[in-house]
C-alpha cells in the first residue's frame, strides 16, 4: 500500500495515539514501521493478541510497564572488548531487564488462558545473575558503592581518614590567633580540587603557602598552606586510585553486559513487541473498539462504524459491500457524510489489518485486501500545474492499472472538476472498468447519470446519506439502496431565496430529471410505509411471544397440579387398601378365636375376602401414578426427603423400583415408606453453633433456638457405631452424622467400624479425605479402641 493511501487515510494519527500508550523505545519503532499484513491467519492472531491482552488488563490488572529509554547503542559499544560503559548507561539497562523481568512474570502467571500472550512472554529473556551483579556495584542514581569490589572500600577508607586529618589541621590553623588577623573568613573550602584556606590579599606575605585562586574582587586569596601540601597530594593520589578502581569495576561489568548483549537485545525486541500489543489493547478500550471478523472474499460489513479520529458525538455507520454488490455508488448533499463514510471504511480495513480493534459493534466483519486506493479530497497541484480534475484523472490511471479483485477504491466526487456531462461519462467507464475487474469499490458523487448506471447494472448499488429538509440539516446516517438528492432547490427556498426564482428553475430541468427526482421519492414513501409495517410486525410478534410464554406457564402450572392430586388419590386409595386388608385379618383373628368357623367355611372365606382385596388393589393400579413422576424427582441415595404423611425430614439409605418402597433414616429411627409419599427437599435444618465441651456432653448457649435444633443437640453423641451397616449404607449415614458434627461443632468424634479384615475402615478414610471441612483423622488409642476407631477432627 502506497504512502498516498497512508496520508489520505491520515493514517500517522492512529499512529501517534498508539506512541501514546507505547512505554519502550522499542515498540516506538515497531508502531513507526507499523505496515498493514495481508496474510489471514498473521491477522487472526495479531487481533487475538490484542484481544487477549485486553483481557489480561480487565480480568489480571495492567502490566507493570515503565518509561524505558533506547539501551540499543549502550548494546553494541558493551560488545567491544576493552570498552567501559559509564555507571548512569549501565543503569539504564539495568532498568530494561528489571522490566522484562517483571513484565515476563506478571505474563506468565496468567499463562493456560492466554497462550498467544503466553508464547510472546517466554520469548524475553531473563539475566538474574547479571542483575545482581549491578545492584551490588552500582546504586539507582549511578553512583558506584563502597562494596563493589575490597579495594575500592579500602580506598575510600583511607581517603575519610586523610581528608579527616587535613581538615583538623586546617582547622588548627584557622583558630590560631596568630592567623586571626590574615584569615578572610575562618573555613575550609575546595579549590582546584584542593583543600584552601581563604586569605586576605594584602596579607598573603604573612601565610606561607601555594595560591590556587582568588575572589572576583581579588580582595580574597584561596591559599594551601605548606603544612598540608604533603597531607593534600596523598588525598589526591587516593582519588585517583578511586577513580581508576571505578574503571575497573565497570570495565568488568560493561564486559558482563557484552557477553549477553545479543540475547539482551532480542529479548528487547520480545519486549518492544509485547508493549505494542499492550498499547493496542489500551487504544482499543479507549475507543470501544471490538476484534472484527476477518474473510478473504471481499465482504465488508461494518455494523455502527465510528471514524477513530472524529470528536465528540459521533454518528455510528451501517455499510456493507462484497456479497450482492461489489460498488456502492453514495450520492446526496454536500457536508452529509459521503467523504467520512470513504475515510471510515478505508482506515478501519488499515486498522483490522494491523491487528487493531475498530471502532464498530460486535459482529462487524473486515476483508483483507492486498491494495487500497483512495482517490479523496482536493488533489490540485500548483508545483506539477495540474488542475483539480487532472491530477484526480492521473491517479485514476495508476488506480485502473493496479487495482484488482483483491483491491479496495474509494473515488470521492467521481466526475467531478470537468464539464458535468463528460465527467459522468467518465465515472461511468471508470466504475464499469473496475466492476469487470469484480475490485470492490465505494464511490461519491453528484451525478444523475451514475445513479441510473447504479439501478441499472448488476453489481452496483445505489446509497445515500440523510438529510432533515425542516431543518436543512444532514443526519450522517446512510441509506444503502436508495439514490441520493442534492435538494439545492429544497434548500434556496427554505433560505429565502424568491418562489418565482425556484419556481423558473425547476422549469429549465429536463423531464428525464424530474421523473427521477419524483421516481426518488415515490421509493422514499414507500420505503417508510414499509419501515412503519415492519414496526408493526415486530410488536405484533413480541406480543405473540409474550402471549405464548405465559400460556406454557399456566400448562405447566396445571400439570403440576395434575400430577399433585394423582399422587394424593394413590396415597389415600393405598391408606384405604392397607386399612381393609387389617380390618379383614382382625376379623379372620377374631372368628378363630371364638372357633366360629370350621375348616370347611374358612378355607371359601379367606378366598372370598382375598378376592374383595384384589378387587381393591386392581383399582388402585388403575389410578397409580405414572412412574414418571418419581423419576422426575431423581432420587438417590443419601439424598435429603420429606415423608409427606409423617411431616418429617430423613435421608434415603436405600430404595427398590420394583417393591416402590424406600428405607429412609430419620433421627435415630429407620422405616420403610412408598416412594410415592416421599419428596426431596435440601439438606435438613441446621443446629446452633454456639457451645462448649464438658465431658462427652454439651453445654448449650440454646435460647431462640427452634424445637429441632435443642432436641439435636440432646441426643447427638460424639461417637457413632458403623459396624452393623453395609459399605452402601456406610455413605449417606456418616456423611449425615459428620454434616451433624460440623455444625454442632463437636470435635472430635469417634467412629467405631470395627477391625474385621479393615474394608469399612478403608471405606471411611476415602470418605474422610473427600469432605472438605475435615481437619485430620487417625486410628483410635489403645484406650480408644486401636484400629477399630477412627478418630475425626473437624474444622471449627
């Protein structure tokens, strides 16, 4: 894509808001050189890193990036044998591998969700030993430390001391009286890296020593008396010794940095590439922006499309092109939006293809094209004496040249800046030239005759931007199907101008005109009348929808009901059979008690009254409820039931489909119970918390409490006997006891499984170790029972 198509486009400020957000030198130089791929899956990932970045910032926090400088010189001079990098160079690379090492870190820990992020972050490099090597030398302001290497400590001993021993000389000599009267001001200062004492000048005869400067007024000699001139040079060696142990150090730490300075560099590079993905996702948030779909077949649908440059409140665009039509050919009035819908589709299709998010709703889809050409704005040349039209056609030329099925055009004003009725030809060639090439291709214009060639050729499409005519005001919003207007006439009178005027111009209009201005707005009335019935259409079906919801509800409501009153008539008609069949044997008792009946009568009897039971029972079947309705419970073992006819709560230990019966455990009391009178219901009410130990009971802060959680408390022992129980029943009963436990807060307990061939005991400490609120367990004591008890503590 050529440099023409970057700067129409204006493409360097997408550029400048990214070198915003951009932290290292690095990835400035990644954005400058920023070029638009056109390879899918290249693009697919580039988006998704963007993606997943944006991501790691709402979900992970920000990466803790910092203003790095460029270390790339600092790089190379390391990699010369022999070279010294100053402390403040050797700083600041210190500074970049801090950040990679951080930024690597803070990437890494949120590596299985974002493997794109992941694979950029294993790139960079870390050099902890190098690290440490420069914080031992070498302090954040650059300045080398004492423990650097011994010598340099043993240097800078020696140099306290004498500076130490110069200055209580100096300052014998300045308290003497017999300097008082010589001495300018009584202190020490520094001149020509010396220690001097301040002279007055007509004075100087009386204080031996060496002058090393005097004040602007000359009033004022800076003399080294001759008593420390010895004491001076040994503290100038030393410095010097300094000085040269400082080379040193940085000689070996610059040689440090040079053996790494490829693998540094690369993983500067894997740094810059991350802090422009970053700054990517951080323009993305700052625009609203969303991850476009991406094709190959040219089809572009961009749904509530911003232009990233424009301020404020910003009409959102519809536009598609590709799939019906390959051209769209945008007319209506000037300042309407027909340029700005050219620059949005062309920098939003740069943006996707750079791995930028656009500024678009969600669903919104982006082709990736190999060229795009824009033929936008004022093209005059003053320097190549070029008129509008000429430079526009010379572009034109390169356009049709270049331009194929894998091409974007965006031509504004086509035709434009030549006699109106060439110019349309023009246009018509140009675009006609370019639907055979199937280029895809968004022109503008205010030619009739391109609105005819739209409506008439296959392939092209007419749209057009909206305008208010009460208020003469364009809405920015495009209308893809219909022909524009320029509505001068509409606009003159509403400005003023005189009826009779308006009126002798529309006179001069050829007939061809007004019929199309009429045909425009015969389309326009219909096409409202349409909007209105698809308005209608749609509250029509929102109702239906909201009519069908609420009659599902009421049919589900009813059988519920249904299946409700059949399982109450099968339970009492199954009360009733039960209560029979025990009246029956009691008589049968009763009559051979009293020796009323003979063998002969009792054998008929029995038959006769087992055939009355029969009868009974067939009925019953009749209104059984269908099998249905207990499997739509999903009842399992160890679940939590309510036994309708008892009104209590227990936990099923077991259940037979074939006998319908269940045995269900509630308090310390077994039993069997239909499972047609039972219904599942969740875990059973919980105890008070509040208690303490005394001895094997409780003593319980009970006051407020319901009637079941005191009688729990009474009855709970802190030890429960498994060994009659099977490895099925074992489950759903401990589990229940330790729920008991836990919100009592009693620990410990002692289970009892006995020691037998140890399969309950196994069976407990798998349980034990699934349960979550269970802090510890262990065999029992030799007291407590050995290897027959387990021992449980509970969390608190």
């Amino acid at each position: 894509m050529d440099e023409h198509t970057f700067s129409v486009l204006e493409f360097s400020k997408i550029k400048n808001q990214l070198k915003e957000k951009i932290s290292t030198a690095t990835g400035e130089l990644i954005v400058e050189n920023i070029t638009p791929k056109i390879n899918l899956p290249q693009i697919f990932n580039t988006q998704r890193e963007t993606t997943e970045m944006r991501e790691i910032i709402s979900y992970d926090g920000t990466p803790p990036f910092s203003r790095l400088e460029d270390i790339s010189s600092e790089l190379k001079r390391s990699a010369v044998k022999g070279s010294i990098l100053d402390a403040k160079k050797i700083i600041k690379i210190l500074k970049v591998l801090k950040t990679s090492r951080l930024i690597k870190k803070f990437l890494l820990k949120t590596k299985e969700k974002y493997p794109l992020i992941k694979e950029r972050a294993e790139k960079i490099r870390t050099f902890s030993e190098l690290e440490k090597e420069i914080i031992q030398c070498i302090d954040e302001d650059g300045v080398v430390l004492d423990r650097a290497s011994p010598e340099l400590r043993k240097i800078r001993r020696d140099i306290i001391k004498k500076e130490q021993a110069l200055k209580n000389k100096l300052e014998t000599i300045i308290r003497s009286s017999r300097f008082a009267a010589i001495i300018q001001e009584p202190l020490i200062t520094v001149r020509q890296n010396r220690y001097v004492i301040p002279v007055k000048q007509e004075k100087k005869a009386k204080f031996p020593g060496i002058v090393h400067d005097k004040s602007d007024s000359g009033a004022t000699l800076f003399i080294e008396p001759f008593i420390v001139v010895e004491l001076n040079n040994l503290l100038r060696q030393l410095i010097k010794d300094e000085e040269q142990e400082i080379l040193k150090i940085l000689q070996r730490i610059t040689s440090l940095i040079g053996e790494r300075a490829q693998e540094i560099n690369d993983s500067v590079l894997s740094l810059g590439e991350i802090d422009f993905i970053y700054a990517r996702a951080v323009l993305a948030d700052k625009m609203k922006a969303v991850e476009p779909k991406l094709n190959q077949n040219g089809f572009i649908n961009l749904i509530q499309a911003r232009h990233p440059l424009l301020q404020g409140p910003v009409v959102p665009i519809n536009i598609n092109l590709g799939k019906a039509f390959n051209i769209l050919v945008i007319t209506g009035p000037n300042t309407g939006g027909k340029t700005v819908t050219l620059k949005t589709v062309g920098i939003l299709t740069l943006m996707a293809q750079c791995g930028l998010h656009i500024p678009a709703a969600e669903g919104s889809e982006v082709p990736i094209f190999k060229k795009i050409f824009c033929d936008i704005g004022d093209e005059q040349s003053i320097e190549q004496n070029l008129s509008t039209f000429s430079s526009h056609m010379k572009y034109i030329v390169q356009i049709l040249r270049e331009a194929d099925s894998e091409s974007l055009v965006l031509l504004d004003e086509l035709g434009a800046g030549t006699d109106p009725t060439e110019g349309a030809a023009l246009g018509m060639a140009v675009l006609d030239f370019l639907r055979k090439k199937e280029t895809n291709v968004i022109a503008t214009t205010h030619h009739d005759s391109l609105k005819t060639y739209a409506y008439l050729t296959k392939g092209v499409c007419n749209a057009r931007v909206e305008f208010d005519e009460e208020t003469l005001k364009p809405t920015f919003e495009i209308s893809i199907g219909l022909p524009g207007k320029s509505c001068a006439f509409i606009i003159a009178q509403k400005l003023g101008l005189a009826p009779e005027v308006v009126s002798r111009a529309q006179s001069f209009l050829s007939q061809e005109k007004i019929k199309a201005d009429n045909l425009i707005e015969k389309i326009e009335e219909d096409r409202k009348l349409i909007e209105k019935e698809k308005n209608l259409i749609e509250v029509a079906k929102e109702e239906s929808i909201e009519i069908r919801d609420k009659l599902e509800k009421e049919l589900n409501k009813i059988e519920e009901n249904k299946k409700e009153i059949i399982l109450k008539t099968y339970r009492e008609a199954e009360k009733i059979l039960k209560e029979t069949q025990n009246r029956a044997e009691k008589i049968i008792e009763k009559l051979n008690k009293k020796k009323v009946l003979s063998k002969e009568s009792k054998g008929p009897l029995l038959e006769q009254m087992q055939a009355i039971s029969k009868e009974i029972q067939d009925e019953i079947v009749k209104i059984k409820p269908e099998k249905e309705l207990i499997k739509n419970q999903n009842i399992e073992i160890g679940d939590y039931v309510l036994v309708k006819s008892l009104n209590k709560k227990g936990i099923i230990l077991s259940y037979s489909t074939k006998s319908e019966k269940c045995k269900i455990q509630i308090d310390n009391m077994k039993m069997l119970v239909s499972i047609f009178d039972i219904e599942k219901v969740d875990k059973l009410d919980k105890a008070p918390e509040k208690y303490s130990h005394i001895g094997n009971g409780f003593d319980r802060g009970l006051s407020g409490r319901d009637s079941f959680s005191l009688s729990k408390i009474k009855t709970f022992r802190n030890e429960i006997s498994i060994r009659q129980l099977t490895i099925e029943e074992v489950q759903p009963v401990l589990e229940k006891y330790l729920d008991d436990a836990y919100l009592l807060g009693v620990s410990p307990v002692y289970i009892i499984h006995g020691k037998g061939k140890g399969v309950l005991r196994e069976e407990v400490k798998k349980m034990l170790d699934k349960i979550p609120f269970i802090k510890s367990f262990k065999p029992g004591g030799a007291k407590e029972g050995g290897i027959g008890v387990t021992v449980v503590y509970l969390e608190k």
